[in-house]
C-alpha cells in the first residue's frame, strides 16, 4: 500500500510549477488529487495525467469558487484529507512606491485571503477525517525580503503568522504547516521579471545567493510537502520549513 493509497488532496495552482509537481508526486503516492486553478486548460490537463485526479476550475480568491471547490471535492471522493495552498501571484519587481495598488489587492487576495477561504470552509471537512493536514506554500522572501518585491514578500510574511497561528487553533484536529522555497525557474517567478525566459546574468544573481549554488526544482518543494502531510511529521505543526538552499542563512 502506498503512503497516500485511500487519502484525498487538493492542490490549489496545480496547473504548473510547484503545484502540477505536486499534484503529480500524491498521486504516484496513491492519492486522489483534485487539480484547482484558475487556468482550466492547464489544470485539466494535470488531471488527465494522473490516476485518480478531477480538475476544477478554481478562483481562490472568490467565496463562491473556493466553496464550489471544497463542495466538489467531497461530492467526487467523500471527504479531503491534505489542502495545498499552493496558488500564489507575484507583483512586476519593482520599488513598493511604484506598484499599482490594483496589483498589490490583487495579489494579497490570491496569496493570503485565498488561505483564509480554503481554510475557513475546507477545515470543518478535514476535522472529520484522522491525520489530516494543511500545507502552505510561502517564501524564503518573508524572512528574507529583496528589495523591489517588497509587498509580495510582505504577503507571504502574513501566509507564516496565518500557518503558525491557525495551527494553534485547530489543533490537535488538524495540522497546519508552511513551506519557504527558494527562488525556482518556473513561469511565476518569469512573470516578477516580466520575462519569457530568466536572463544568465539574472539567474547567476540568484544563484549566488544560494549556498547549494542552485535554484530549486519543483520536486524538492513537492518532497517537503509530502513529508509534512504525511505520519512522519505527526508531531509537527506550526512548522515553517526553509527549503531554500541556504539562502537564508547566507
């Protein structure tokens, strides 16, 4: 039997990057997977490689969507045992006095209220079933902010204080943990470069930074995911785990 066989997970932005890879590592692992994301095409097309996955269009900044997501999990598996908060959005890098304030309220919903939504209706569901989890995606940024992403960095600061203080409150019913990557080669770090591709120059700044002297790979942030959803971190909630390289001791 595999560790997830008979568990249910959601992942929230499934339909690339850190999301898809996680999607894909709980179902290599047993788990039905529900795929959400705003992008329907590319969750559909998560799902569809899967064993046991449904995508659903999801919107987690908006009550109704979230409610549906959480709704149609059920309906489709019979509970939910794991919620990836995984969908997250950048802001342009640039200085703070410069964003757009329709940018920074954008992002905050889709990185923090998103969390609050899917935890306000998805945890009365997961108190039903043993071992159940929740696992935030944040960043190395909320301990260690650059300038020019400073509201993004500031958003996810507040993803670590809702980890560690909705972890003592739901306890011991439900765990509540948080990941801090490091910076990855994915399309949502392109998009805070405005950029198809990351320039050398760019990527060597980042990599610099890191002692391991790589950017990450979405399958280490799939790893530490499933390592905290799962009984061997039985014991372990409010955690924020640096899965960073090194960046922030450096």
């Amino acid at each position: 039997m595999s560790l997830y066989t008979n568990k249910i997970v959601i992942v929230t932005g499934a339909a690339s990057g850190f999301g898809r890879t996680m999607a894909r590592s709980f179902s290599e692992a047993g788990a039905s997977v529900v795929v959400a994301d705003l992008n329907a095409v590319g969750a559909k097309e998560t799902a569809d490689s899967l064993n046991s996955a449904i995508s659903v269009e999801t919107d987690v900044s908006d009550i109704d969507s979230v409610r549906n997501l959480i709704d149609t999990t059920v309906r489709e598996f019979g509970g939910i045992d794991v919620i990836v908060n995984n969908a997250g959005v950048p802001h342009r890098a640039m200085p703070m006095l410069d964003l757009d304030p329709a940018d920074a309220d954008r992002m905050w919903a889709v990185n923090v209220r998103s969390i609050f939504l899917t935890c306000k209706y998805g945890i009365p569901i997961l108190r039903k079933r043993p071992g159940s989890s929740v696992v935030n995606i944040a960043s190395i940024g909320a301990l260690r902010p650059r300038g020019g992403m400073t509201v993004y960095n500031a958003s996810k600061a507040a993803v670590l204080t809702l980890t560690r203080g909705l972890a003592a409150e739901v306890a011991p019913d439900v765990r509540v943990n948080a990941i801090n990557p490091a910076v990855a080669e994915t399309n949502f770090v392109q998009g805070a470069q405005g950029l198809d591709r990351i320039p050398e120059a760019v990527k060597d700044a980042m990599v610099n930074e890191i002692p391991m002297r790589r950017t990450a790979d979405t399958l280490d942030i799939a790893n530490a995911a499933m390592f905290l959803a799962s009984p061997a971190a039985s014991f372990i909630t409010g955690a924020c785990l640096d899965v960073d390289g090194g960046r922030s001791i450096q």
